[in-house]
C-alpha cells in the first residue's frame, strides 16, 4: 500500500481549479486536479506493508491533530520532463511539517525518506503529458493571477495499491487541530467530494 499526505486546498484554490480544468479541456492536457482535490504535497508517497498502513495513517492523523492552522505563498509555475507543479514557497512550518513527517515514519514504521524527500519541494501538480503541451499550458497560466496567500486549515491522506499518480484516492481528509466529532465533519465538507468520507 502505498500512502500519500497533503493539506487540503479545495476551497483555497477553487477559481484556479477551475481556470485549469478549463485549459485542460481546451488544450487536451491530462489533468490530475480531475481526479484529486487542489492540494499542496507534503512528503512523497512511500510504500508500506498492507497490515500497517491503518495504523500508519492513524499516526499521521494524529500529528495534523496536533497543528494549528497556517499561512503558504504561492510561488511560482515549474516544468520538468512530463510535469508542470504550482511550487510553494518554502517557510518554517511547512519544513517543520515534512520533517517530522519523515522522523514519525522512519521510527514507527522503519520506512526512510526518499532522497526526493531530502530536497523536498513544496507543490500541488496540475498537469502530466508532453512538454509541448505544458508550455503550452504554462502559457495560459501565466495569464491567471495567483493567491499571495492561503490559510491551510485541512488535510488530506491518500492511498494507492501501485503508486502510480493517477491511482491515489483520498481515504482521510479534516481539519488541523483537535478532531471534531464525525457528524460535524461530515458536515463540513458534505457536497465537496461525494464519495470521500472521514475514518470512523
């Protein structure tokens, strides 16, 4: 099983997911935002045993219960071969976030960083195909004017049986700080992903 961990963006981002739908349909671009709600990664995905993961997603959660919520910046648009990424700027919390990330996993779950995970870069993806396609996509992204800042306030975890981008689903999504009951975070997010419901 492999596990994947973001904070939750949805609602932060919505006129910018919507400006990129838009411009993957005109453009014919795949889109990963089609099938996962706007999200800034936190660490990358890692692989672990089947009997463990809902003991690992457990502790994850157990973290983010302990986080206050807080600000990010956008930064700016990036290609590499196959990707074009919203990176965000790196600050004390979110460093911090990652970091503790790696230690609660490496020391519970014997599962080291990646070495991707040592030059960890902050991001949400927005488009995978060819780079012909990216630039061209990048070129209607620069157009949209971006946030100066959001109030990360949710988390998501996500899982997949191969690790492959387009098979991850969100299994947990709430809120940092102190868990509120299921019913009122059902609530919350009622309307938002149909489909997607919190740990019972």
């Amino acid at each position: 099983m492999y596990i994947w961990t973001a904070l939750y963006l949805e609602n932060e981002l919505k006129d910018l997911k919507k400006s990129i739908l838009e411009i993957s349909d005109k453009l014919n671009i795949r889109c990963p935002v089609k099938i996962l709600p706007m999200h800034v990664s936190l660490k990358m995905s890692f692989d672990i045993k089947d009997s463990k993961a809902d003991e690992c997603i457990m502790e994850i959660c157990d973290y983010f219960s302990k986080q206050a919520p807080f600000s990010i910046e956008p930064d700016h648009y990036e290609i590499f071969p196959g990707i074009l990424w919203l990176k965000i700027k790196d600050n004390e919390k979110l460093m911090e976030i990652h970091s503790n990330l790696d230690k609660i996993i490496k020391k519970h779950f014997r599962v080291p960083p990646s070495e991707l995970d040592k030059k960890f870069k902050f991001h949400t993806t927005l488009f995978t195909d060819t780079d012909e396609k990216l630039a061209a996509g990048l070129k209607e992204l620069e157009k949209i004017k971006l946030p100066e800042k959001l109030l990360a306030r949710n988390y998501i975890v996500g899982t997949s049986e191969n690790g492959r981008p387009d098979t991850f689903s969100v299994f947990r999504r709430s809120h940092l700080g102190p868990e509120i009951s299921i019913k009122e975070e059902w609530k919350e997010f009622e309307g938002d992903r149909p489909g997607v419901a919190p740990i019972k």
